[in-house]
C-alpha cells in the first residue's frame, strides 16, 4: 500500500530523490537600501514529493544582532544561511518593486539532490553563519560555488583564467553612479587592492554577474550529453523607475573636478569683488573650516578603516597621504582666522594655514607621482580632482592675505 504513494522512478530504483527536485537560482535587482544597490541572489528548490518550494539565503543579517554595529564598524560582519518559503520571499521582492529573475537548472537527479543536501547542511545552526566578505564571501558567491560543486568543478575551471572586463571598483561604481555623494564616498574609502585585474570567477561576486554566466552555459554531463545549465528562464517581476545598472561605469572624475573648480572660483570672486574686507576675511575662513570639517570626517573615517578593521578593501589606501584626521586643523584655523581681531594671531593663523593647504598639496601630489610604479597604482582621481583645486586657491589667497597683513 505504501508503494502506491511513491512516485513511479522509485519502484524500479533507477531514479534518485532528486528527480522529484526542481532546483531554480533566483537572482533579484537592487533595491533601496544602499546594502541592496547590487542586487540579491538565492536558490529554490521545489520538492514534488513534499510539495514545498523552499528559498535558501546566504545574505541574511539582523540589526538587532549583539554589538552589530560595533562589528559592522571593524568589519566583523556576521552573516547567516536561513531558508524560507519561496512565494513569500517573492511576493516581498516584488512588493519592494525589485526585478526577479528564475534560472531553472537542468542537472541529473543526483547533483540536484546534492545540491538540496548541501544547502540544507548549511542551515544548520552550526554550520549557518560566516564571516560575510563583500567580494569574496557573500550571497552570490555561495550560490556561485554551490553550481560549481554541482558540475564537479567545471564551472570555475571555465571561468577562474578568463580576464574580467572591469575591476572590482568598476563593477561597484555600476551600480552607485546614481548617487554622487555615496558614489564619491566609497571611491574615497576604497584602496588600491580592488583596482587589479580580476577574473570571471570574481566578477560572481555580483548576482546579475552570475546570472549572465548561468544563462548559456553548457557542459557535459557523465553520460557525455552536451547540455545547457539552464533550462528555462522565467521573469517574474520588472521593477519600475529605479536607476539602472550601467553597462559600463562613468568617468567619475570630471563630476569632481566640475565642483571643486566652481567651489574655487566662488572663494576668488568674493575675494576679489568684495568691497568688506572683514566679510571676505569671514567668508574664507569660515570655507576652510567647512573643509576642514567635511574632509577631516572623511579622513578620520578612512584612517579607521585602512589602520584598525578587517575592511581589508580599504586597506593600501593612498588618499590618507592628504585627506586624514589632520584635516580637522582647518576648522579652528579657519575660526580663528574668520573672527580674531588680533592682528598677531591673524599673522600667525594665515601663516599656519598656508603651510596646512600646502602639506594638502604635496600630499595630494605624491598620490600622483607613486602612480608611476605599478606596486602604488590607485584610481583615486576623484577624490585628487576634488580636493587639490580647492586646496590650491586656498593657499594662495592665504598667501594674498599674508602678504597685506605684513603690510
């Protein structure tokens, strides 16, 4: 009576499990969070005998973790492997106005049943959380290997010596161009370890990467049957009015250099065609504060992160040659020289100011000289793009009024 509820592969025993399996990646779009600007990935696997289609998930993580913050901070990212029902995780992706892609993967039964066995070892709360790492451990490349272990290796074989068509700060700025503060912001944070060549296989750090490299893929199984890894794909939802992916990712630099010279050239024109001299004095100083202000922040962030965390992207960084906690000198500098009325401690503070924007200067000029060997190489033109113009009329309007006080 038993044998009457099985499938019919089962009674002659030449099928596995897996036949009853369906096993589709499913790779969503970004969303709005700045933690899904590049996008989701998971795997579903759709049981005929149980009749549960279930989403596994490597890129869960909780705010309300024990000191997540504090981990986040020092790049200690706890993130965890959690399966759910699929329909629901699609309706979400589909109510947050996300794209949702299913890739159906044609494997024999074994592999497939492999797969869900993998998978459901991860779940285990043992085996569920991993040190999250944005490029080199994260949803998609867990996914990634997960169709390499189903193909005993082939996939990476195929894939680990072909060259990418970008870097690895190419392929985050694809995805930021949209937002210029954030997009300047992780340009800035970022070192020179994500500017060398990469492969293929790295690329599958991105899930839309991933999916382009499962749509045509064939490979030969062990009966030596050519077949394509994916058998059918299925668009669930288009998301409307988001930003899209580039192609390929903008020149950055030009938007920098735009804003700093419009910057410079309002410092020189309230300079030279303002009659107050104390407003013109008020106006500059209280700018390079500002700067000090912004910039100091900035570069007390980098120095934390390139000195003192396991952000190991942000490590070799050779913005901190210029922009550092030393930034903040500019604030009171500025202060001081905006609203003292003493006339040796303006002597002194302009003094003090010029040779701040001039270290700023050599700084920023070593970040180009060390360019010339390739062990130093970084494209951190836009950070140089919109920092030195600023910092070159401030020196010299400073050495403008030095000049008169002497005077």
């Amino acid at each position: 009576m038993f044998l009457f509820f099985l499938p019919a592969f089962s009674l002659f025993g030449q099928n596995t499990r897996g036949d009853a399996l369906t096993l589709k990646i499913a790779v969503v779009g970004p969303g709005d969070e700045l933690y899904f600007w590049w996008g989701h990935i998971g795997l579903v696997v759709e049981d005929k005998i149980s009749g549960t289609s279930r989403f596994f998930d490597w890129g869960v993580f909780s705010f309300e973790n024990e000191n997540f913050f504090l981990n986040f901070a020092y790049g200690r990212l706890i993130y965890s492997c959690m399966v759910s029902n699929a329909e629901s995780n699609i309706n979400r992706f589909i109510r947050t106005n996300r794209d949702i892609t299913l890739y159906t993967l044609d494997l024999p039964g074994d592999k497939k049943e492999a797969v869900m066995r993998f998978a459901e070892n991860n779940m285990l709360p043992e085996n569920r959380d991993y040190n999250y790492h944005h490029f080199k451990d994260n949803c998609a490349t867990r996914i990634r290997d997960i169709v390499d272990l189903a193909l005993d290796g082939r996939f990476k074989a195929d894939f680990i010596n072909e060259r990418s068509r970008f870097t690895l700060r190419q392929h985050v700025r694809r995805h930021t161009w949209f937002n210029p503060f954030f997009d300047w912001l992780l340009n800035f944070l970022m070192g020179q370890d994500i500017d060398v060549p990469i492969t293929v296989w790295d690329d599958m750090f991105l899930p839309s990467e991933i999916a382009m490299r499962i749509k045509d893929y064939h490979y030969m199984d062990s009966a030596g049957n050519d077949r394509s890894l994916v058998s059918s794909v299925e668009v669930i939802n288009r998301a409307v009015g988001r930003p899209i992916v580039l192609d390929i990712p903008r020149k950055q630099w030009p938007r920098e250099l735009f804003a700093s010279l419009v910057f410079s050239a309002l410092l020189v024109s309230v300079y030279l065609f303002c009659g107050k001299k104390k407003f013109v004095r008020i106006f500059l100083g209280l700018a390079q504060s500002l700067l000090g202000l912004f910039f100091g922040v900035a570069g007390s962030v980098l120095f934390f992160m390139t000195f003192f965390t396991n952000h190991d992207y942000t490590y070799h960084n050779s913005n901190v040659f210029f922009v550092n906690p030393l930034f903040f000198a500019a604030v009171p500098l500025g202060l001081i020289f905006a609203f003292t009325h003493n006339e040796k401690k303006l002597f002194v503070t302009t003094r003090l100011s010029r040779a701040f924007w001039t270290y700023i200067l050599l700084g920023g000029f070593l970040t180009m000289v060390i360019k010339l060997s390739p062990a130093f190489y970084q494209q951190n033109q836009v950070t140089q793009a919109l920092v030195l113009p600023v910092a070159l009329v401030m020196l010299v309007l400073m050495g403008l009024e030095g000049r008169l006080k002497k005077q």
